[in-house]
C-alpha cells in the first residue's frame, strides 16, 4: 500500500522565488498536515485539513505562505518570496481522521540560495 | 502553552546496551503523548503513543514508554538497543480536542541515538 507522498524530494531555487510542494496523502485519510523541520526551530506545525472543514493555519509563519487542498486529496503548500531561512525539510502527514495516527512522507528538502 | 523538552541532544550506547531517553511535557491536562523515530532522510515513524489507561506502553522495535503524571514525563525505553536503532528520536504531544482526539502535534527537539557495535 502507497503511504504518504511528496515531491519534489529535494528543491533548490532562489532567494525571491515562489515554490511549490506536493503532498499525496494515503489514500481515504481526510485529514492532512504540513510540518517544517529546520535546524533552527525543530519539528514546527504549519497548518492541516480536516475533511471540509476550514484548515487550521495557526502555525503558518508569515503571509507569504499558503496551502490548498484539492478535492479532499492532493495538497499543496506554496511560499512566496521565498527567504533564506525558508530553506527546511518539509513534512507532509495525513491521518484517517482527528485523533488517529499520522502517517509521514519523507519530506521536501527545501534550500534557498 | 504546550511544551516538549527532550533533555539529551545526543546518546550514545554499546549494542546490547538498554536505553532510556527522556522526555518532560508541559500541559495542563492528560495529553496525548508520542514517540517518533527518523532515520536520515526519511520521515517519522510512530513508535507508540499514550492517550489514556494503562501507563506502560509497548511499541513496535521493542520499545516502550511508560508515562508519570507526577514527573510530567513520557520516557522511552529499550531493553537492548540494536545497531539499526540509530537514528533521531522525537517526543511529542498533542492537545486533546473538545469533540475527541487530536491534530497538530508539538515535538521536542529530539535526541540523536549513536550505537556502538
């Protein structure tokens, strides 16, 4: 069975460049998450989905990042602008539902130069 | 707020070696409690996870944790750690929700397992 996919696994792009991340999660799990690991601050919650309901993006630094999520599956987080400290690993999880395990992907890798 | 502190940056043990490593949360209430691994590379793994009962926990690879509400602690043990347990360990928890079970997840730092052969 497919877990949790994301691409591209790695991404080098430029300091003021917009990028784009892709999260599959397994399939039928409704709810969705997106974490940063950074060498600087750690494992960080960034935003989830939970089904049809409005995401919860407490966790998002700045403005500059967004994520969407289409049909219930695919997700995708954006950043805009990027910076030099947006440069992380970027782990995308999903789960069954609230209160289930979540399942991880291996990540983005994610420099900016 | 939710905090997870996991004292030890980096432990190093001999194969066949137990192992404990530590973690303190700060939370009101019960939370829920978990503990990943990852390897390099890779994302995280769930090794076991506490909500609620019984204190002692087994998870997969022979590991367990046992969870003391007096100590405010969830530590993860192994009685002979094996050289494939190298890897980052991260203790996290997690609110419980007004309509049952959890979200986001708050990590600790983690700690770095080296294994000696």
């Amino acid at each position: 069975g497919a877990g949790v996919s994301q691409s591209p696994s790695n991404k080098v792009t430029e300091k003021g460049k917009d990028v784009e991340l892709r999260c599959d999660p397994i399939s039928g799990h409704t709810a969705l998450y997106w974490y940063r690991q950074s060498l600087g601050q750690g494992l960080e919650f960034l935003i989830y989905f939970q089904g049809n309901s409005a995401p919860d993006k407490s966790g998002l630094p700045s403005d500059r990042f967004s994520a969407e999520r289409t049909g219930g599956s695919v997700s995708t987080l954006t950043i805009q602008r990027t910076q030099q400290e947006d440069s992380a690993v970027y782990l995308c999880a999903s789960s069954s539902d609230l209160g289930q395990p979540q399942h991880f992907g291996d990540g983005t890798r994610l420099s900016i130069l | 707020a939710q905090s997870v502190t996991q004292p030890d940056i980096h432990i190093t043990v001999s194969e066949g070696a137990s192992l404990e490593l530590r973690c303190n949360y700060s939370y009101g209430a019960t939370p829920y409690l978990f503990w990943y691994v990852q390897s390099p590379g890779q994302g995280l793994q769930l090794l076991l996870k506490y909500f609620s009962g019984d204190t002692l926990v087994q998870g997969i690879k022979g590991f367990e944790a046992e969870f003391k509400r007096s100590q405010s602690s969830f530590n993860l043990r192994k009685p002979s750690v094996h050289w494939s347990d190298a890897a980052e360990y991260f203790c996290a928890v997690a609110n419980e929700l007004f309509s049952g079970g959890y979200n986001k997840l708050i990590f600790g730092a983690g700690t770095r397992l080296a294994v000696h052969p």
